[in-house]
C-alpha cells in the first residue's frame, strides 16, 4: 500500500476477503507496474481499434491538409490513444528504447528491456500511417516527409515525473520506421558506482578527471552506456571554479551550471565547427558527444594539449579498439601518446 494508514481501503479488504490484512509500504510506481503486469497491452489497443468503425489516420502524400491535421492531433483520435498508450506502457516496464516496425501485412512494436529486445504486440497495417504521423506532429517533424530520416523529442508527464523521448524516423521498404529511445529525468545523472563501475576501473577515473588536461575517451557498442559515463564524469567534476561546455548529438539530459550546446546539420553546425567555436568560449573541460571524423579527432587532441579536459565517445568494440581507430582517422601517434 502506498498509504498504510487508509483505514477505508483496510475495512474494505476485510469484508471482501473475510481475512486479517497485514500491509506493507510500497511507492506508487511499483504498484502500477504490477498492474500493468496483469493489463495485457496487446488487448486494451484491439479493443481501442475495434472501438471505431473506420480509424483515423492521414495520407501523408496529402498531410498538409488541415482536416486531416485535426484528426491525427485530436487527444481522442485511435492513433493518439494507441502512441500514447506505448509511451506510457514503456516507461513503466522500464524499456530504454521502443521500435514501431512496419512488416509486410502489420505493424510491429518491440521493447528493449535490461539490453533484450522483446515483441510486445502487433497492430493492424492500416494504423501505420496514423502512428507515424501523431507521433512526427508530437516531436515536431514534418508529417510530409516521408523519403528522408527524421530525429525530434517528446516529453510527457507521466506520475509526476517528467519523461523525454528521442524520436528517430527511417524510410524503409515497409514504410517508416519509429525508434524512440527512453530518458527518465527522474532517475538523474547515474553515478560511477551505480554503473557498476568498481575497484581498479573506478579508481582510474577518480584519478583522471582530476588532471589539468588530456583527452579522456569512452568506447563501446552502440548503447553500451557511453553517453552515460561521460555524464557521469561531469556530474562528479563540475563546479563554480570551472567551465564546462558540451556538444552534444542531441542533448540526452540538461545539466545545470554546464553550457550544453546541441549540433544541427541542416545549418552545418557540425562537432568539428562547434568545437571550434567552444574553444574560443574560455572552457576548462570540453565534452564532445562522438569523434567521428579525422577534422574532430584533430581538433580534440590539440585541445588536450592545449591546458583542455577533453571527454568524448568512439564507436569501437572496447578500449584497446580506440587507438587504431585513431591511427585509422589518419591521426599521428605522436599526438595520440602525448594526448590520451
């Protein structure tokens, strides 16, 4: 119980049991996620597209039609329901990532829970277009473009706490593909400890982050935690006698008293020029979200050696993978021993 002093919800268990109620505290969060865990989802969304005779949804070679506008953004539209019911079914399975696949003949939704993906339901093929569209209008896409890849953001309030979502879209023979990647503000930024970082590992960080200069980088597979760590390096290094800036692709969580900025392509506000620009800004510890080109694996390790505290990603399968792929940017060796 979320109250043990509820002597109403005691006396009423009483009856309708006809035994002794013993309670225990528990927080509103896992209650719900008990009871989810008796909801079936795959039957709640049946029964809310059988709910309407002809479901809404809009024809995106003609989506800039305001009628079909209204019935994709109306809250009580099928297709709003259903996206709406999938956020908040993921958040309290605790999912880190969601994927609406289009198939061939229906429409697929998988969860990522604990690194696994798992099937979670499957929809009829003529809600496509209207989840599509309804969740392109909620993180601000163009509900027209259909040919290219979209990224935008959703936030939600969800039993009190604030939920961002990261939305990416992708054209495929099927159709477009959602994948959103789960950020729950309320957990904050994860420490070392609580990534499971210890001894020797731990140790070395502790020990790193507190030199005046030199690049700092963090490898791995694609979510493996990298961002995570280097949020976590931040947190644990930030104060009012340092300046800290951040480019980032996009900016997973806002930091106080640290100036995150967020790179934009269409303007070609890459990492390479953004760093430069940061550069000029007076900083003491430069974060940048991923190197991923020769330009800004040149221009981090100049900074490092320069009086900088660089910290940065590389897509590589572990540590020892980071220096070749390095070396394979065409940086020299001489840099990368004095800077790393």
């Amino acid at each position: 119980m979320t109250d043990p002093e509820n002597e109403e919800a005691f006396s009423a268990l009483r009856k309708a049991s006809g035994k002794i109620v013993k309670p225990f505290i528990t927080t509103q969060d896992d209650v719900n996620h008990i009871l989810d865990q008796y909801t079936s989802l795959q039957s709640d969304l049946n029964e809310l597209v059988e709910s309407s005779e002809e479901l809404e949804t809009v024809d995106e070679k003609k989506a800039e039609k305001d009628k079909q506008d209204e019935d994709v953004v109306t809250e009580t539209s099928p297709a709003a329901k259903i996206v709406a019911s999938l956020l908040k079914r993921a958040v309290r399975e605790k999912a880190s990532d969601i994927h609406i696949e289009p198939l061939e003949e229906e429409v697929q939704v998988r969860f990522r829970v604990d690194g696994v993906l798992r099937k979670v339901l499957t929809l009829p093929k003529q809600v496509q277009a209207g989840i599509v569209s309804r969740v392109k209008i909620l993180s601000n896409m163009k509900i027209d473009e259909t040919r290219l890849p979209q990224d935008g953001r959703i936030q939600i309030m969800l039993d009190g706490d604030r939920v961002d979502f990261r939305i990416s879209t992708l054209p495929t023979v099927n159709g477009e593909k959602v994948v959103a990647r789960v950020l729950m503000h309320s957990k904050g930024v994860m420490s070392f400890e609580d990534q499971g970082i210890q001894g020797r590992n731990l140790a070395s960080i502790n020990d790193n982050v507190k030199k005046a200069h030199g690049m700092i980088l963090v490898t791995g597979p694609t979510g493996s935690g990298k961002s995570t760590t280097l949020y976590a390096i931040i947190n644990k290094i930030k104060s009012d006698d340092i300046n800290i800036i951040t480019m980032e692709d996009p900016v997973e969580y806002r930091m106080p008293t640290v100036n995150q900025s967020q790179v934009n392509a269409k303007i070609a506000f890459t990492f390479a020029t953004g760093l430069r620009s940061i550069l000029r800004q007076d900083p003491d510890v430069v974060m940048v979200g991923e190197i991923r080109d020769r330009e800004t694996a040149d221009i981090a390790i100049n900074a490092a050696l320069t009086g900088h505290i660089v910290l940065s990603t590389l897509h590589t399968n572990d540590s020892g993978g980071a220096i070749p792929r390095l070396l394979d940017m065409g940086i020299e060796p001489f840099l990368i021993t004095s800077s790393l």
